[in-house]
C-alpha cells in the first residue's frame, strides 16, 4: 500500500507533462483605418452648406487623402445618394464639393437643402444608414434648437472646418477653409512682380486671414491658372507669393512674366474671369503708358502695399512689405 501511495505523484508528474500547450495564435493585425476614424479620431465633416447654390462641401481633417466613394447622404433621413466611384477623393486637409438638386446622380443628390425649412444632412460609411455607420451630419433643422434661416448669398457652416457651433458666413466659403475670411474685392492685391525670378506676390490688406484657393490667375487676358485648395491662405496684413513658369500647377501658374515685354496680370474671384469678376491687377503691358522695363534683379510693385501707382524697387522685396524695398 505504501509503495502505491509514494508512485501516485510520479505517475501525476508524468501526465501533467504529457498535456499539449494551446497552440500558437498570432496577434491579428489591427484592421486599417478607414477615412473617417483614423486612430478612432473623426476626420470627415459635412463642413459647409449654400442653400441657394444648393452646394455642400464635405472637409477631410486628415493628413492623408480621404476616398469617400461608397459613402451615403441622407437628406431628412431619406432620399440616399451614394457616391459614384471615382468622385469622392478629398485631398488631405482639403474639400471635395458637391451640388444637390441635381438630375445626374453620377454628380450629386437628386434632393434639395433648404435656406428657409431647413434641413438634416448626414453622411454614412455605406448605404447602410444605421446609427453605427453615421459619420457626420449637419442638422439644421427647422424644429432643432438654434435653427438658422440661410439666405441666398450667405451660407451655413461650422465656425472653423471641423467645430461644433454652426454660424452664418456672408458670401461663403464653399471649397475653402471657414478659418479664413472670403477674400474681399479691392482688398486683396497683386503687389509685385520679380520679372528674373518669375515671383509674384499677393498682399491681404484686410485684418483678417484669407483664403484664395479657388481664385484665378491669368496673363495678358489668357491661360488661366487656378490657385489649388490649400494653397490659398494669406495672414491678416500679409504675404503670399507664388512663382509663375512653373511645371507644377499645383505650385504656380505655367505662364511666364516678361521683364522687356510687359505683361497684364490679373487676379479673379473664380474661374469665371468677366469683368465683375476681376479682384486686381498690375497692367504693365508695353503698350500701356507708364509701361517699365523690369531688369533681372528688380521687381516691379506697388509704391506702398496696395498703392496705384507702380514702381520699380532695385532691390525686391518679395513676400516681405513694399516698404522694405529699394527704390
């Protein structure tokens, strides 16, 4: 009996080594983010809507490019639209518009957004528009608390891209960044020109930030360059400068700016370059009076920021005050 007593542990110890470990599993890889939570962090917003134009501008907060195609809007929880293929890529910190009431689904809702009524615009991951698929919405709904009546000219919008508060901005911002003032005509100038090495700079004599992107460049009445999203803003009372006879439109214009010639560079609110249009330009055509022969290593420029008369400075002052420069 004592001899069966002393075996027993012997006999446990073998079994328990003879029990199989669990096998190995490896750690899943996380699942990739998708646009809207990047590291669980919301970073697409219905960021902006004009009633009149029936346009609404969707802001990716993100530092990458955001691909939306397959994303549904809901106007009133109804009527979805679902995002073509190929139409939804909104570059990083930028906007991607769209205009509702539209009879081309491939283009934009067929419903519409009321300034007066009011309205509830949401956005969902999928045609699936349950709750956990929401990703933003706007709602300005006529019995919501802090309804906004949204006039023609004016828009509704998050107070900066991205916020909670929605106010309304005069003229809007549609495709631009709220942050920044709409660039007001006959405040925003084309101050001067480096002829030598094709850089142009645009002086914001308002005391607010503004945003450009949207605006449009042309020479001598021709080849109109568009100033990309996110490329467009100016501080309050200051600078931004842009260099022409550049391969890359998403830098600068492709036109050049003649020192011997002359040239007529004008400024616009949009690509619709009409006269109602125009927000400023320097005229040094050589056929205009006035007309200056701008040698490499000058520039020509307003005398003082946003001045009429044109001078040449001998030594530039290029994204810096007109004041700074030498005469």
């Amino acid at each position: 009996m004592k001899k069966i007593l002393l075996f027993a542990p012997v006999i446990l110890l073998a079994l328990a080594g003879c029990v199989k470990d669990e096998p190995y599993t490896p750690d899943k890889p996380d699942k990739p983010d998708t646009p809207d939570t990047p590291a669980g962090t919301k970073t697409l917003f219905v960021n902006e809507v004009n009633c009149g134009t029936k346009e609404f501008e969707i802001y990716n907060a993100s530092d990458k490019e955001a691909d939306i195609a397959g994303y549904c809007f809901t106007k009133d929880d109804k009527d979805p639209w679902v995002v073509p293929a190929g139409k939804g890529k909104i570059p990083a910190k930028g906007f991607l518009v769209f205009t509702a009431k539209n009879s081309d689904p491939n283009e934009g809702p067929a419903f519409g957004l009321s300034g007066t009524k009011g309205f509830k615009l949401c956005m969902y991951k999928s045609e699936d528009t349950s709750a956990g698929n929401l990703v933003d919405m706007m709602d300005n709904s006529a019995t919501v608390e802090g309804f906004l009546t949204v006039n023609d000219g004016w828009t509704i919008g998050r107070e900066t891209d991205g916020a909670d508060k929605l106010i309304l901005f005069e003229g809007g911002t549609i495709g631009k960044s709220n942050g920044a003032s709409p660039a007001p005509a006959g405040k925003i100038y084309v101050n001067e020109v480096n002829c030598g090495t094709k850089e142009f700079e645009i002086y914001n004599g308002t005391g607010k930030e503004a945003d450009i992107a949207g605006y449009c460049f042309t020479k001598d009445d021709k080849d109109p360059w568009v100033v990309p999203a996110g490329k467009g803003k100016i501080p309050a009372n200051g600078f931004l400068v842009f260099t022409a006879k550049n391969s890359d439109p998403n830098e600068g214009p492709a036109f050049g700016l003649s020192g011997t010639k002359g040239f007529k560079l004008c400024m616009y609110k949009s690509e619709d370059t009409s006269a109602e249009n125009l927000v400023d330009m320097i005229d040094n055509s050589a056929t205009v009076e006035g007309f200056l022969t701008v040698p490499d290593g000058t520039s020509i420029g307003r005398e003082t920021d946003g001045a009429d008369k044109l001078v040449l400075f001998t030594t530039p002052s290029i994204g810096e005050s007109n004041s700074k420069g030498v005469k």
